[in-house]
C-alpha cells in the first residue's frame, strides 16, 4: 500500500466503485447489531430481559478482483415485541464472498415471576473470510436481573467500535420498554417491568457498516 486515495462509508447494500486509481483496498465491516428482549405484563412481579449482542468486526485486504462486487449491509435485530419474545438477530454484513462480520444475536426475553433471577444477554457475531485480516467477536448483550423481587432491570446491549448498546432500563412500580442501540452494530437493551405493569418490547439494534479504505500504489 502506499497513498490513501479514498474512503468510502457504505450504509446500504449495493456495488462497490472504486476510486480511480485504486490499487488496492482494507475493508472494515460490522454486521447488525440484535435486538433486546421483551417482558411480558407484571402483577406484583418482576421481569427483567437481556440485550441484544453487538455485530462482529472483520478487516480485510484486498489486492484485486474488487471493482463490482456486492457489499451487503447487514439488518438491525428488531426488539422482541411486547411480551415473553425474544430479540432477533442482526444481519451479517459481507464483502462478496471473502469477508463476512456476523450480526449479533437477539436478547432473551423474561417471564414474570417473584424471585430474584436473570436471563442472557444475545451472543456477539462471529467474523471470517478469505481475505480476513483480523477478525473480532461482537460485544455480548448484558444480563436482565429481577432483584429480590423489588427491582428490574433490562439489560444494556453490546457495544461496537462505531455504536453505542442501548443503556440498560432500571424500574420499579412500572415497566420500561429497552433502547435501542446507536450508531452501527450495536445492539438494543433488553425491557422490563415491576409490580403491576403492562408488556413492553425490547430496544432495536442498529444497522451493520462497510467502511472502505482505498489505496494506490
């Protein structure tokens, strides 16, 4: 490699153009993050849920054969709706078929109960590839707890090089629906609830990215 011709952010699936000039490019990806957990309606109870896992990030480089090829953003994981649902995941985000950065998975979802508990954040994505550089797991969603029957809290989603998890929701008396994750491949915060309180969905994740460095010889 020698001088930067270019960067390019790309937000949404398409073909990649390079520069002109370009000799060479480093791919960084992150796939989508996933969604937290929902909780379901509380009668003098207690649901905490986990949230959603960060998307991984894949760096690769790439010498030739580059110009046309599809770049695939992945999808941010939805937040499970209103009730017992879980997360779902994240989409991977891929650099045709020589680097994928895995999208993270969705949190799990609570039931409502009196004693104290927790339940799992979703896994980080996974990265590969041909043309993989370094690859790194996503961030995992964080626990939701039901403390000693008097405070919930959903659990915070991962976090990425380039967003933000969704900030853990902490209630009693009430429910609290999670938030949603920032930026790219974060992941979404799980929901919950105390004492008498309706269902509240969990946090979405964010999109996956495709930042693309590109050189000339």
């Amino acid at each position: 490699m020698s001088g930067l011709v270019g960067i390019q952010t790309i937000t949404a699936t398409g073909t990649y153009t390079p520069t002109a000039g370009t000799d060479s490019i480093v791919v960084k990806a992150i796939g989508g993050g996933g969604g937290g957990g929902g909780c379901p309606a509380t009668s003098g109870q207690v649901t905490g849920s986990g949230g959603g896992g960060a998307g991984a990030l894949a760096i690769g480089r790439i010498t030739s054969g580059f110009s046309g090829v599809t770049v695939t953003i992945g999808a941010a994981g939805a937040g499970g709706a209103a009730g017992t649902n879980n997360g779902t995941a994240g989409g991977d985000t891929t650099f045709g078929s020589v680097l994928t950065a895995g999208g993270g998975s969705g949190g799990i979802a609570d039931t409502a109960g009196g004693s104290p508990r927790a339940q799992n954040g979703g896994a980080g994505g996974t990265a590969s590839g041909s043309a993989s550089l370094a690859a790194f797991t996503g961030m995992h969603g964080e626990l939701g707890e039901s403390v000693d029957g008097t405070v919930s809290l959903g659990g915070y989603g991962g976090s990425s090089i380039w967003g933000s998890g969704g900030i853990r929701s902490v209630i009693a008396g009430a429910s609290a629906v999670g938030n949603a994750g920032t930026g790219f491949g974060a992941g979404g915060g799980g929901a919950c609830g105390h004492g008498t309180a309706i269902a509240r969905a969990g946090g979405n994740g964010s999109i996956g990215v495709c930042v693309i460095y590109e050189y000339s010889s």
